[in-house]
C-alpha cells in the first residue's frame, strides 16, 4: 500500500510539470496571492504542502483538507510593512457522502495614496485593496491517499482602475499514519487574467511546489520541508530548488506550540549588499485554550522590516 501512494504522488507531479511549464512567466499579477495564510502556516515559514487537519491548508494543498475530522474554522489578520493590512477566514466541513468542502476569503488593503496630476498637483486620494475567494474540495481515493482541488475569482484595485481573474489549485497527499509521515504535492494559481488594469494581460503567480512531513520517533516535533516556485525559469537544475522551505512545530507541552522557519529563496530576494540579516526566518507561538488555538507569527524581511500575523483557529 505504501508504494501506491507513493506512485500516487510522483505520477500527480509528472502530470502537473507539464501544465507548470507552459504557464510560467517572468512577470505576475496578484501577487498578493503568494503571501502566507495564517499565522501557524507563516512561523513553519509556508512550509505547509503536508500539514495536516488545519482549514488554512486550503491556501497551500486543498487534498490536506481531506485529513480533517471536523467542522474547522479559522480567522486572521496579517500586518505587513507601511500601512498595508490582510485579513483571512477559512472554514472546512464534512458533506456525508459526498465529501470534504472548504471555503476561504484572504483580503489585502494597501492604504490610502496621494493622487497627483501630470504636473504633480495633489488632486486627492486613492485606494488599493486585492481580494480572493476559494471554495475547494477533497476526498480520498485510496487509504491514505488524498486528492484535492480549488477555484478561486481574485479581484483587485488601484484607485479607478480595476482587475479580475479565475484560478484553480490542484493537490495530492500521501500519509503514513503508522510512521506520522505524508508527502504531497500542489500547483496553485493555475488560471488566467479576465480583465487587467491596461491594454496587457499579465500571468497569474503560478507556484508548483512538493513537500513532506515527519514526526521524529520519540521527538515532540512536526517536521516539515518543501520545494515550491519549481516551475521557474532556473538557469540550472539545482537552481530550480532555490526556493526551499522548512518548518518545525514543537509541542511544548498541552497547551503551547512553539514553530520556527526558514525560507531560503525569501532570504536570498531581501538580501542588501552583503548582509541579510535575519531575512528568510520566521517563529511563532500557538496556544490551546478550551478548543481555542490562538497562534502568532513574526516573519523577517531583514532591513526591509519584520512581518507579523495571529490567528485563531476552533472546531465547531
């Protein structure tokens, strides 16, 4: 059994590779849509393809939304640099005999700018704001093995001008209870601009990535590593897994979680001069109080500024 949902997960990344490659593109809209969802995802720094029993795993492989065993939902707020603000919910049932549902809204408001004419005369203000609704979907089509999928409509904002599009993110998940270990593999924002703010058409942020999971024998950890962005332009073939993740979910003890995190491709993108700081490293908390799991997350960009994220997650 263990060897076909191996199989399961590599003929799923054989066939998304393909589909990967012809979408890539050098420039991208809505990329909003690469932020992290939520605070836990964030301090394990997005490494989050195989996590399991989590609602936000919507936003990063929708097959994980078939290891839950509940009514899930979640809420944050994300505070990025300058006046920009998020917000995100999530929210996953169980529809007997059908299967596994989730729904999810994340939400980005850039502020307010000044607005000035050709001869540089304030002339007032203007907004930005980006929005994007999923509703997904999961089952499992063998023991053990999971296959997940999502749409989603993105819409956007600059002032008077305007942009929409259509998007769909694909999933598989293999676990192996008996070990605590899952691999799994997901493409997101495979789709397509409707309308853009000028005459050109850009490139949704196409993002393929693989992942695995592992609870060490013996270890109160959650182990997590993941490759995504595979679908790049690279200039060689080790180049092409620049943009690796990994994550670790320490249970403290019953009530607290401590997580820390690393992205190497964050690093390297908010790297100045010779020095990086702490870019690319990111650690949270998560606390579990009465069915409640309160978790924050600090995300560096190093000189650029730091990013912090909370969340609240319960069953209902």
């Amino acid at each position: 059994m263990a060897g076909k949902g191996v199989r399961a997960v590599i003929v799923a990344v054989a066939l998304l590779v393909p589909v990967a490659g012809m979408a890539a593109g050098a420039k991208t809209v809505f990329n909003f849509l690469r932020n992290d969802v939520g605070a836990r995802a964030a301090g394990l720094a997005g490494s989050f393809t195989t996590v399991q029993g989590d609602p936000d795993g919507l936003f990063y492989n929708p097959a994980t939304l078939g290891t839950l065993n509940a009514s899930v939902g979640a809420v944050g707020f994300f505070k990025h640099l300058m006046d920009i603000n998020a917000g995100y919910a999530s929210y996953s049932t169980e529809v007997q005999g059908i299967g596994r549902f989730g729904a999810g809204i994340v939400y980005t408001n850039y502020g307010t700018f000044d607005e000035t004419d050709e001869l540089g005369t304030n002339i007032g203000t203007f907004g930005a704001s980006d929005l994007a609704l999923s509703v997904g979907y999961a089952l499992s089509v063998e023991e053990n093995v999971y296959l997940g999928g999502a749409v989603k409509g993105i819409y956007s904002t600059i002032g008077s001008y305007s942009s929409a599009g259509v998007a769909a993110d694909l999933g598989v998940l293999y676990t192996i209870p008996s070990s605590r270990f899952a691999i799994g593999a997901s493409i997101r924002n495979l789709g397509v601009q409707l309308s853009s703010y000028g005459s050109v058409k850009e490139d949704l942020p196409l993002d393929m990535g693989i992942g695995a999971s592992i609870v060490p024998k013996g270890l109160p950890l959650l182990l997590n590593v993941g490759v995504h962005r595979l679908n790049d332009d690279a200039p060689d073939f080790v180049s092409r897994f620049r943009a690796f993740t990994v994550g670790g979910e320490f249970t403290l003890s019953k009530v607290v979680l401590l997580r820390v995190g690393y992205d190497n491709a964050r690093r390297k993108d908010y790297k100045i001069g010779s020095s990086a700081g702490l870019a690319g490293f990111s650690g949270g908390l998560g606390i579990l109080v009465s069915g409640y799991s309160f978790d924050y997350a600090l995300s560096s960009l190093g000189k650029a500024g730091n990013l912090h994220r909370i969340s609240l997650r319960t069953d209902f």
